[in-house]
C-alpha cells in the first residue's frame, strides 16, 4: 500500500470539534470516512459530507465492530470533557471505552 491510497478510517467523535476537522481533512484527502454516531449527535455536517455512519457509542462493542470492519485507520477523537462528573464516569467513558475500541480494531486487524 503506497502512502497515496485511498483508505477507510473510522472516526469516534466525527461530530465534535476535533474529530469533525479530522472527517473533513479525511475527505479533503480523499479517504472515505465513516463515523461512530450516538443517536442525539447533530449530524447534519456528516450527511452534507456523506460520510458513512454507525449508530451508537464508544460502550457499544458491537456498534465498535460494525464500525472498524473494513477500515485501515482509526482516528478516537471521542471523549467525556469538562468540569462535571465522578471519577467513575470520566474512567467508564474515556479509559474503558477506549479499550473496547482497541479490542475491535485489533480484532478487525486495523492498522
């Protein structure tokens, strides 16, 4: 694979300001993009792109296996930020849930 192909990558967190730019500079490049989505994210910047969605979340294993599946590339630009939450829900949504993603992709045999 030369470094000019055209790959899939999977974003986590397509909709937030981080990831959104990642997705654009994804398409800008050419690669096609495909996006995990939870079903109260705004998606209307995905859709004008046309970039490929999977409904649910970072807690949802099979949603992370729909998602990696055919994909080079895994960009996780998902996270739980700000200033309120325990501990537990900031080390649920941020640590485990990444775990599940690295097990999915290396499942999935991503690069």
């Amino acid at each position: 694979m030369t470094t000019n192909s055209t790959r899939t990558i999977f974003i986590t967190g397509a909709t937030g300001l981080v990831g959104s730019h990642a997705a654009e500079e994804a398409l800008r490049r050419g690669h096609r993009v495909r996006a995990l989505v939870r079903a109260s994210s705004d998606t209307r910047r995905l859709d004008q792109w046309g970039v490929e969605q999977v409904q649910g979340d970072l807690a949802d294993p099979e949603a992370l296996r729909r998602g990696v599946a055919g994909a080079e590339w895994v960009f996780n630009c998902a996270a739980k930020v700000g200033d309120w939450g325990t501990l537990e829900e900031f080390r649920r949504l941020n640590v485990e849930a990444f775990r599940h993603l690295l097990d999915a992709a290396s499942d999935a045999r991503v690069e």
